[in-house]
C-alpha cells in the first residue's frame, strides 16, 4: 500500500473499552479508524457506501455476530482485509470459512497488531 494513503480501519465489537483500546493501538500508526458495536452494523457502513481496508472483528455481539458478518461481507464481495479478534479459540474453522483473512485472539496486543499489519503490506 502506498505510503501516502491513509489506511481506513473498521473496528467492530461491541465492548466499548475493547473499540478504544483497538482505537489507541492502531492511531499510533496514523489509521483512520471508525466503530461499530456490532455485525449489522459493520455490514450497513459497507452497504451506506464506505469503504474500508481492513476490518477488525468480533465474534460475540448482538444483532449479528462477527462470523455472521464476514459471511455477509464477503457474500457482498467486500475485499477488505478481516482479521477475527475472539477470546473463543473454537471458532477460528467458522471465521476462516466465513471469509476472513486472519483468526487471533483475544487479548490483541501491539506486536500481533504489528505483524499481520506488516503482513497485510499496512505497514512498511
């Protein structure tokens, strides 16, 4: 990715203290980053027209949990990069099946950040 661009975040869970922890970690690399609490909600951004490049998701929230809405942003043909962010190790085959790019768990820390940020050519 071009140094130049500004690379868009979509952070999705719906424990407000884990979006601002999400929100720290990645403005120390100049992200834009916007929240959603849930699914759904990720999905309808997409559907109002945003556009993001790489999505940090939830398993467990309301209205339509995190596997739910990789199925659905990938049955979109959204191709921005979704990595799953879970505490529930168990579902790494769903998340994988579903549609996202990577599977880590919970907590997220700076260094697994930083890799599949590298990985994803995010980062330099």
């Amino acid at each position: 990715m071009a140094s130049s661009q500004v690379v868009k975040v979509l952070v999705v869970d719906d424990d407000v203290l884990t979006r601002r922890i999400y929100r720290t970690l990645l403005l120390r690399f100049g992200f834009e980053i916007t929240e959603a609490e849930d699914g759904k909600s990720a999905v309808n951004k997409f559907i109002d027209g945003n556009e993001y490049d790489l999505v940090l998701m939830d398993k467990d929230m309301p209205r339509m949990d995190g596997v739910e809405a990789t199925r659905a942003l990938r049955g979109m043909g959204i191709s921005a990069k979704v990595v799953a962010i879970t505490g529930d190790e168990n579902s790494r085959g769903a998340f994988l099946d579903a549609g996202a790019d990577e599977f880590l768990l919970k907590p997220l820390n700076i260094t697994a950040l930083t890799d599949i940020l590298k990985a994803f050519n995010f980062l330099n």
